[in-house]
C-alpha cells in the first residue's frame, strides 16, 4: 500500500511551501487509497516549539488536509507505527545507531564546535572545500573509552563510503553525487539527539514511507538518506523533489520576506529608532536591521507594520487564513504550484484533485507565487457562492476574527452587511476593513482633509454641507428605517432637490456617516447604522465643517 508521510519540524507556523508538500503527499495518497501520515520532527531541542506544532494541526485541518496516522487531532488519528513525535522515539534511533557502530560504519567524534570552526575557517582561507578529517578514526579504542569515561561531549558520524550514489528522482530524473563529495556527516549530536539525516530515514522504514514527495531545498539530503538506508539494509522510498517556490519579483518565497518588507518599509522612512509599542529594544533593533537573517517575532512584526501602515505578505497559512482567503481556494492554488492537471483547468476542487492527481505531472519548472492571481480565484469562489452561504462564511469569519462586528449589529443586519458587499468583495476581511466604520462609535468619526471628503463636502453648489443640513429634517422625520423606505424617501428627495441626481446627496451622506468615501451601497449602510447613529453622525459632521479655503 502507499504510504506517504507530511513531517514537519515545529519550528515555527505553516508556510506555503510546507503545506504544499503536505497537500501534494495528502493527494496522492488519497488518490493511490493509501494512508497519509503527519509526524513532527521535533528532535532540534533549540528550534522546536509546542506551540509550534499545534500550529501545524490546525493549518492543515483548515485547509481540509486530514491524516490517517499522526498525533491525534479529531481524525481517524492513531495508526500502530506511532509514536509520531520524533522526541518520543529516540530509544528506535539508539538501536538503529547501535547497528551502524557494531558494524563499523558510525563512530565517535570528539572535536569541540571550536575546533570545527577552526578547521573550517582554515579551509576557506586556502580555499578549499571543508570536508571533516576523519581525524576521530585513528583515535585507538583506549582512547576513545577514556573521553567517554571522562563524560567527553561527542557526535556520531556516518562514514560515507568511497563510491558515487545515484539518487533516482520521479521528477528530476537520476542525480548522480561523485566518490569523496560528502563528509562524514553528523548522525547524533551532542546532546544525543539523532540529526534529521538520522531520524527521517529511520522514521521512513519504520512507519513503512513508501513515497517521500519534499520540496527541492531537500534534494542535496537525499544521497545522505540514501546512504543510511543502505548502511542499514533498508528499501529506499521512491523519491519526488517538487519545485521551489518563488515570488514574482524572482525571489525565493521565504518566511523572511516579511522583515525584508519591514526592513524596506524602515530604511524608506529613515527610521534610526525602535517606533515605541513594538517591544522591540534598541539592541535587537540594532541587529535586527543589519542582519538580514534574524526575524522578529510574530507580534513584534505585526506592531511594526502597523505603525509603519504596510501590509506584510502572507507568508504562512494562518497569514492566508486571517487575510480573508477560502481555504478551498488556498487549497487549490497550492495545487497549481508545481502540478497541473494536464490541461488548461486552473480552478478545482479537492475531490478533483484527489481523482487526477499523479507524479508525473509534477512539474520542474520553477513555481510562482502570484497574490494577484490567488485574490482573483477567491473573488471568483466568492461571487460563485449563493447569499446564505456567503453569510455564513462571512459570520464564522467574523465570529474568529472580527467579534465586534457581531456584537454591534443584529443578526438581521449582519445578514444585509454581508448581502451588501458581497458583489464586491476579494476576500472575507475586505468587508470589514472598509467598514470600520460600522463599529465605531459616533463620536469616533473623524473627517480628514483630503481631497475626496473635500469635494463631497465642500464642493457644488449648494455644497455637500448643505445639502446634508437640507435632508436632515426628512431622515430625522422618516418612520420606516429599511434600506427600501430610505431609497424611496432619499430617492423622492433628490428629485426635488437635486434635480434628480442622487449621487449629490449619497456621497455627502457616505462621507458623513463613514468619514471616507467608499461603503456598501448607501440605502444599506444607513439602515445597518441606524437612524440615531446616522442622524448624530451627520450632525457631528457638519459642526467639524472642512476647511473650505484649501478646497
Ligand atoms: N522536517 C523536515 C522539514 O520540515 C522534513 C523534510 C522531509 O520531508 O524529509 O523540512
């Protein structure tokens, strides 16, 4: 049976290459009727968070990614090739590494992280490839028994034999690695954890991995694990390396594209200190902005491009899930990057995908990570739902993430909030971020200066205050508050007074009870707001009174 494995290392959320992976081994082994099994690599004591890992459930279960066997998360859960954390399983490496030394092919080395780095910076200053000495072979039994007796820190190395390994790729083909290319590499480390190398070709044979589908930043592993598993008699999975993914702009999609726009952001604006509220000291301030490799933490990250008003991009699949995307689309367009269904269909559903998936159309070609293109499936998902389910979407969203909006209107009023945007919303937060408004409170609405306030409001003849100051006694007289009754009323008002064009009253009226120039139709936005909110609104709006000089 196949049997293909989802195995990441809880070193932070779910990012769109990992769970493309995940989805490409999930679809195929549904696709194959096999099992699918999600493990967590968790043997870097120093990187591994729980946290972290419980991250990566819920990701996957969002998306609709299920496993067979794994760590229980309300799915058919607990197959028998368990334990499924790495960190529970080290007494299986301890006998596995047992073998390799009995035989001869793993042993002690006692050099220090100095002395490694020592041997590595001499390398590059005659600038020649490090490769480690294998100085730990000659040590004589005695000795080595007395570092150990002494308690002495030490790695086990894998001694690579001296002949090429061939890597035979689904996708790319055969990679060939030449005699003497690979050091002996590091299999226990000294904490007498098992390194990845280690633990995955171990974890692969015993949980019966018959396919191993990663993304290519794994590939130069790959004759490692190779190596291991012929060192410890076992069948080699049939491998397939799918393409990196890229951003538009050519560069590699990385989970640290969101400082690289925070740092851009920063060096445009000149900033040379910590904005305050981002609890981020000047120190790790300091070396944040000169070390392209150190990030800053989730919330540090999120403060600092709020004071700075950029948007970060969405790097992880809670990123995707919070900007508002359908996880059916995300789903999909994770399909597209690096497989295609051989025809020109892009959009597609789950059961689809299942149905037709297969390894050889896996593509080489590098993958494009394109926002533009994923936003245009989501408005199409979106406009393709009928009302009711657009309003239920829309609810739960709010109900994760928007609560207030839940709580300051009725169920009745929801329901014409989600009606009103859905024409023309991109994602589930567009209605809620264009209509803060909504559940601000009167007193809270302010009216910049800008040029589009100024022309609804100050422009004209009479002006957009006046026409406000105008239909105010009919709004405040109106018995009937429903959008109906408003755009007869609003509509029959404008005929007398505005020669019939409703645009010279909407848009003060937008402007007055928003503060900005874009809403859900007018006649829906009064009756979500409701006439007391509308009519104070109105009536703060014409006591701030723009500046008509600079209009
Ligand atoms: N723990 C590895 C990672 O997260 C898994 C690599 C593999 O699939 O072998 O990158």
């Amino acid at each position: 049976m196949i049997r293909t494995r989802f195995a990441p290392s809880p070193t932070g959320d779910l990012h769109v290459g990992g769970a493309r992976s995940a989805l490409f081994c999930w679809a195929f082994a549904r696709h194959e009727a096999g099992r699918f099994l999600l493990r967590i690599e968790d043997t870097d004591q120093k990187r591994s968070s729980a946290a972290a890992g419980l991250g990566f459930l819920e990701a996957l279960d969002w998306l609709g990614i299920d496993w067979d066997e794994g760590p229980e998360h309300g799915t058919s859960g607990g197959g028998n090739t368990g334990p499924y954390f790495q960190s529970q399983r080290l007494e299986i490496y301890q006998a596995q590494m047992q073998r390799l030394i009995d035989a001869g092919v793993a042993y002690r080395a006692f050099e220090t992280p100095e002395e490694l780095a020592q041997a590595r910076a001499g390398a590059r200053q005659r600038k020649e490839a490090y490769r480690y000495d294998r100085a730990a072979l000659s040590l004589d039994a005695d000795t080595v028994q007395q570092y150990l007796d002494e308690g002495r820190p030490h790695v086990i190395r894998f001694k690579v034999p001296d002949e090429p390994v061939v890597v035979v790729d689904a996708v790319l083909g055969e990679v060939r690695i030449e005699a003497g290319e690979l050091e002996d590499f590091v299999i226990r480390k000294a904490d007498g954890f098992p390194t990845y190398h280690f633990a995955v070709v171990v974890d692969d044979q015993s949980m019966g991995v018959t396919h191993v589908l990663r993304g290519q930043e794994h590939l130069a592993n790959t004759p490692k694990h190779v190596l291991l598993q012929q060192a410890l008699g076992y069948d080699t999975p049939v491998y397939a390396h799918v393409s990196l993914i890229f951003n538009p702009d050519g560069s590699k999609m990385s989970k640290r594209d969101k400082d690289k726009a925070l740092r851009a952001a920063v060096r445009e604006r000149g900033l040379d200190a910590p904005p305050a509220g981002c609890g981020i000291d000047t120190d790790a301030w300091s070396s944040w902005l000169s070390d392209k490799t150190t990030q800053l933490g989730h919330e540090q990250a999120e403060a600092l491009a709020g004071v700075l008003d950029i948007e970060l991009p969405e790097i992880n699949v809670s990123d995707f899930r919070r900007a508002g995307y359908l996880p059916e689309v995300l789903l999909n367009y994770l399909a597209l990057l690096g497989w295609s269904p051989g025809d020109d269909r892009e959009q597609f559903d789950k059961a689809f995908l299942v149905e037709h998936f297969s390894l050889d159309r896996i593509v080489k070609s590098p993958a494009k990570f394109d926002r533009a293109k994923l936003k245009a499936f989501n408005l199409d998902a979106i406009q393709a739902m009928d009302a009711d389910a657009f309003t239920t979407r829309l609810r739960a969203f709010a109900q994760q993430f928007e609560g207030a909006f839940l709580e300051a209107m009725t169920p009745e009023q929801f329901e014409t909030f989600a009606g009103a945007n859905h024409e023309r919303c991109k994602t589930l937060t567009d209605p809620f971020d264009q209509g803060r408004f909504f559940v601000m409170a009167d007193d809270e609405i302010t009216w910049p200066d800008v040029k589009g306030l100024r022309k609804a409001l100050c422009k004209g003849d009479p002006t957009g205050y006046e026409r406000l100051e105008a239909i105010r006694p009919m709004l405040e007289g109106l018995s009937d508050w429903s959008a109906a009754s408003l755009e007869s009323a609003i509509g029959d008002w404008a005929k007398s007074n505005c020669e019939g064009n409703l645009g010279r009253i909407a848009q003060p009226l937008r402007v007055a009870v928003s503060g900005g120039t874009v809403s859900p139709p007018i006649f829906d936005t009064l009756e979500i707001l409701g006439q007391a909110a509308v009519l104070r609104r109105i009536e703060r709006c014409l006591a701030h009174q723009l500046n008509t000089a600079t209009s």
